[in-house]
C-alpha cells in the first residue's frame, strides 16, 4: 500500500508538471535567463524551504555546543541560552529549547517524553517545508504523563503505516525525511527547587530507531549526500540553489491540490530541478547566482519593514506558523525570514516593539519602554522582552549575559506595579540590573520581541502593546 501510494503521487504530479506551461525551453548546461520578476517569483517560492535546510541542517550537522552533532539524536539544555546561540534566528533564553534531529529515511523513529512540573511546554515539529505541527502542549493537556511519538514519512523504509508498536502512544506521518523535534519548555528559573526538578525532568528526553526501540541494533542508513548549508540564506541563493531545491525535492513530500506545492514544481521544472530526479552539476541550468543573492536579501529586508509597521505586523501574526493547507506565501516567507520554528497565536504571540516615532532603533542612541500595572501584557504563563541586532536576529554580546526580561531572565516591578525597561550602553542610575537590557555602543539596528506564551485572548482584544522612547 504504502509503494502504490507513492507510485501514485509521483506519476500525479509528473503529470500536472508536464501539462504546465513553462517559461521556456529546460536549459541543459546552458545559460537561463531570467526577468526580475521571474527570480523573484523563484525567491519567494523557494525562501521557506531554503531557510529551514540551513536551519535543520545546522542544527544536527554544525560544529560547536549548539548542534545534536548527527541524526537521530537530541541536544538536551538545562541552561537558559546565550549569545553563543546562532543555529536560529531570534532565538530566545526564557524557555529551554530541547532540539531532536530525525532522519526517518530509513526506520521510523520514537520520541520519548516525559510528564513535566512547568506551566508551558511546547512540542514543535517542521520538515524543510516550514509547515509547523504541534504534536503536544500543555494548552492541549500535554505532559501530565509520559508519551510516546513515532514518527515517519511515505518514504520511510522498514515501516508500513498503520502499524501499530506497542507502548507507541502516537504516529506522525512527516512530510519530509529530515524533521526538527522542537521543545520549548518554561523552567521556572525564578523558583531553584522546580527548576532543578524539570532539568531532571528535561534529562528523561530520549530519542530512538524503532530497532533501538526494539532492543535492536539501528539499520545503517545510506550517506545523505548533503548539499552544503549558508552562513546565510542568501550564501545558498548565491552558491547553490538548484542543487540545495533538488536534494529538497527528493526528500519532501508534496500535495498535487495543494496550489502552493504546484506553483513551486513549475517554478523549478525550467531550472531542470523536478521530483525524484538525481543531481548533475553538469547538466544544470546556468543562473545568475549573484542576482540570486541580491533578490533573496532585497526579499529579506523588505519583510523585516515590514515587522516594523504595527498594523501590518499585528495583522501578520494569526497568519504565521500553521500546519499545511492553512498558510499563504507571504506568510510563509515572513516567518522563515523573522525567526523560524515558531509557534503559532494560540499558543504565544510574539510581538515587535516598535519605536514611538517609527524610527529603527540604534545602538548609538539608548532607549526605554515604560508600562503601568494595567499595561503589562495579558500572558496566561508568562512574558518577555528579548533584543537582538536586526540583521542577523542574534543576541547582543554583553558581559552581563543579559539578553531578556521576563520569568527566567528576571524582572522588578515598580511600586505601583508597573516596570520600566531600558535598553543602553551604561545602566542608568536607579535602574534595577534586573530590567536593563545592555547594548555595545555602534552603529547598529536592533530590534526587541515581546513574547507573550498563551496570551489572554479577552484581554488582547483591548490591549495596546508599549512603545519604545528614544532616552538619549
């Protein structure tokens, strides 16, 4: 069943991708030109799944602490994060990310979970497509006993769907081979005793083969042949797309009614790149890599504007972070530009804090954001304010290791209840150290996120969030 399903889907969308009209004839080995509009047509189609190669690809294959360091394992962290994280944009250190790294080409793979003691935990799942499915949260009723996920693809050899393996609680059919398994869970940092019993919680995480599940040695997997990952989104528009979309190809499934999958095999069938095809440098189409570049980071600061005007930013956020069949381009590409793997409004809301006269913030300049008691955010588990230099989406380096206020970062309110937050070089007389956000004077755009995890949807409707006041 599980072949005639693939055999199926395969010879439909060879067949709506031949009946296409193309732009013109498939370039083998020779110059393809393309119009501005055609390239960005391309950028736009592409930005999701490329964003999120270099994204999961980091995260399991990239040297240094913050990568699993392989397949089919899991990065465990009991330590709210800090400036050494760059695996992912605007990231934050008020949860405990809990990354696993699957590769279900082979063999299914289980996620064992336990029961947590914390007011917010969020299981995340992605494959390079950049659609989010939450699998558990504690919103659902999550976590209140140990659960047990498998999961797989079409693709997946040594397993037919449908099978059932006891002690497996759940079974997720993933659209790709190469999925990201993405904790987020509050650890209650302002309270020692709890947040030592949910680290010994977060160490009963274990990822797992089915054989290994089994009792059995794993079954050796065939090299994966990766194409090379960016430093950048760009560096892979810039260096090599076609080869990076066609590994893509081969290990995604797609949906021939899904209107966006449709519209992306057209894009890529006159660059030579289709479905199961094998790579061939030598027969590729030769593009404009360097214009490729260009349009990618003109797509990239367009949108980042964008977060920066509080209508269309507000109007965005319901928009973001969905399952399949339910996300429109643009939405897709904000979200995998903004900051990738994130979760959608129902379960946090994150908000860019924009300045009082519309102006970018600056390292040059200091800043304060001020809010009174019935101005806090309405945030069921909790909230945060976390800053970043705007272009690559990084915390600040500063030698406080201060990168948020909120729960775990630490927070004091005034007397009436209110705070006030400064973003400087120097910590203003008065201030407490809980609620400076220290920055490295320079010529330097930041931005700040305010995160609110499992807002009050009643109190939203009426709730304006605070704006940020040039203070020097």
């Amino acid at each position: 069943m599980k072949a005639a399903r693939r055999i199926l889907s395969e010879a439909i969308i060879c067949i709506f991708v031949v009946s296409l009209s193309v732009m013109g004839a498939i370039a083998q080995a020779g110059d393809l030109k393309l119009d501005r509009s055609q390239i960005e047509n391309i950028v736009q189609r592409s930005y999701q799944y490329i964003a999120m190669y270099n994204v999961i690809n980091k995260a399991a294959m990239a040297p240094g602490p913050t990568s699993t360091g392989g397949w089919n394992k899991i990065k465990l962290n009991t330590q709210l994060a800090d400036a050494n994280l760059k695996a992912i944009a605007r990231p934050n250190n008020d949860t405990l990310y809990q990354i696993a790294m699957l590769d279900l080409r082979n063999e299914p793979v289980i996620l064992d979970v336990p029961a947590f003691d914390s007011n917010y935990v969020l299981l995340e799942t992605s494959a390079y497509d950049h659609y989010i499915g939450i699998p558990m949260s504690t919103r659902q009723g999550d976590y209140k006993r140990p659960q047990r996920l498998l999961f797989y693809t079409v693709r997946t050899k040594s397993y037919q769907p449908g099978d059932k393996i006891n002690g497996v609680d759940h079974y997720l059919e993933m659209s790709g081979d190469f999925v990201m398994a993405f904790h987020r869970i509050m650890p209650h940092a302002n309270d020692p005793a709890r947040f030592k019993r949910i680290a010994g919680q977060i160490e009963s995480l274990k990822v797992m083969t089915l054989s290994e599940y089994m009792g059995k040695p794993s079954k050796p997997a065939v090299d994966a042949a990766f194409p090379a990952y960016g430093k950048t989104d760009a560096d892979v528009f810039g260096n090599n797309l076609l080869e990076v979309m066609q590994f893509i190809f081969n290990h995604t499934t797609f949906d021939p009614s899904d209107e966006l999958d449709r519209a992306l095999i057209a894009a890529y069938k006159p660059l030579g790149v289709e479905p199961g095809k094998t790579w061939d440098a030598t027969k590729a189409a030769k593009i404009d890599c360097a214009m490729f570049r260009q349009v990618a980071r003109d797509v990239q600061r367009a949108n980042l504007a964008l977060m920066g005007d509080p209508a269309r930013a507000a109007s965005m956020m319901p928009r973001l972070f969905l399952p399949k069949g339910k996300m429109k381009l643009d939405a897709l590409v904000l979200q995998s530009i903004v900051g990738p793997i994130g979760p959608p409004a129902v379960e946090a809301i994150f908000l860019p804090i924009n300045t009082m006269d519309g102006k970018p913030m600056n390292a040059l300049h200091d800043y304060s954001i001020k809010m009174t008691r019935d101005e806090l955010p309405p945030a069921k588990a909790f909230w945060s304010f976390t800053l970043y230099d705007t272009r690559n989406g990084f915390f600040i380096p500063n030698l406080q290791n201060k990168y948020s206020i909120g729960e775990n970062a630490g927070f004091k309110l005034n007397a009436d209840g209110g705070i006030e937050i400064h973003v400087a070089a120097q910590k203003p007389a008065g201030v407490p150290d809980e609620n400076w956000l220290p920055i490295n004077r320079g010529d330097q755009d930041l931005d700040i996120i305010l995160r609110l995890y499992l807002p009050d949807p009643i109190k939203m409707k009426t709730w304006n969030k605070p704006k940020v006041v040039l203070s020097r």
